[in-house]
C-alpha cells in the first residue's frame, strides 16, 4: 500500500473516531425541566339544600297540629335548572305530608310527586320550565307540610335520602354538595 493510502485510512479512523466521541459525550448539566402546575379546578357540586326553621301552622289541639317546614337551596355558581328531593320521615308521627315548590324558580314545573304515607317516603322533582331561565343564588325552594298524629312530647327527624340530586345548566352531574337534615320535637310541653 502507499503512503498516500495509508494516511488517508489514518485519518478516516481519526475522523471517525472524533466523531463517535462527539454522539456519545453526555454533559453533566442537567437539563432545564418545565414544571407543570395544574391549576386548580372549581369544584363543580356547590349547592346545598337544608330545612328553615319549623313553624307550627294551627295548634288548637295536639291532635291536629300542622307544621311548615321551608326547604332552603344556596346554589353557589351553579345555575339551578331542577331539584329532585328524596326524603324520609317516621309515618307513625308525621301524616298528610305535601310539598309545595317555593318562590327559587319563577314558573315551576312539578315533574313528580309520589308520598308514600305507609313507608314513610317523599319523591319530588320539579324545576324551571323549558322557556325559563336557570337560578343562580339562595331562597327557598320547596315546602313541606305536615301534621303531627297525637302523641306526648316527642323528637322526630326528616332527612334528606342519597337520591336528593340538583341539576345545573351545563354540567351533568348533581350538583348538590351538601345537605342538612332537620329534627322537630312533636307535641306540647
């Protein structure tokens, strides 16, 4: 072989071998990594429904006393569009029981009412009507009448079942964060 030959294979192997040194180098900084921060998602479920104060309707005897009880909705930024209101109650104190949609919704529109004297169980659904705007705020937005059989004194409670749901404009999901059962004491001191 030439000279000429040999130098340029010798020069080949330098070139490569530079090369090969330049694809395999690994600085020791470490790259610059990009912290992510989620931002925090507004929680979607924000309304609460609880029970006013009791008010006692009639009380000329203990054996027809009638009770009013307002049930309260606070919607946070959910706009309201319907309630579906599942509750129990003990039917060996309470009977006749109606519920009656407040002033919350300006036009509402009932979609079920079933009481079940026997159980104990009050299924009402009802809601802005198709035309109507949805509710963003706090009032009142059903109430629920009763009357208490004739007992001695007694405490009794109303509460709110797991299938109590809120719906809400644009979400579909209940919306329903919260919810507050009541006791009533029945009878006169």
């Amino acid at each position: 072989m030439s000279k000429r030959t040999l130098f340029l294979i010798f020069a080949l192997f330098i070139i490569t071998g530079v090369l090969l040194m330049m694809a395999l180098y690994k600085p020791n900084s470490k790259p610059t990594a990009t912290q992510i921060t989620p931002i925090p998602k507004e929680e979607v479920a924000q309304t609460v429904l609880s029970f006013g104060s009791t008010n006692i309707a009639t009380s000329s005897s203990v054996a027809s006393l009638k009770y009013s009880v307002p049930i309260n909705i606070s919607t946070g930024k959910n706009k309201v569009t319907a309630v579906q209101l599942e509750m129990q109650y003990d039917p060996q104190v309470i009977t006749k029981v109606t519920v009656v949609p407040g002033p919350f919704f300006t036009k509402p529109e009932v979609l079920l009412e079933q009481i079940d004297e026997k159980t104990g169980r009050i299924t009402y659904a009802f809601g802005s009507g198709l035309t109507e705007p949805s509710v963003v705020g706090q009032g009142i937005v059903a109430n629920l009448t009763f009357e208490a059989k004739a007992t001695p004194l007694q405490t009794t409670i109303i509460s709110f079942l797991p299938k109590t749901l809120v719906t809400a404009e644009g979400i579909n999901q209940s919306v329903l964060k919260q919810t507050n059962d009541i006791q009533i004491i029945i009878g006169e001191k």
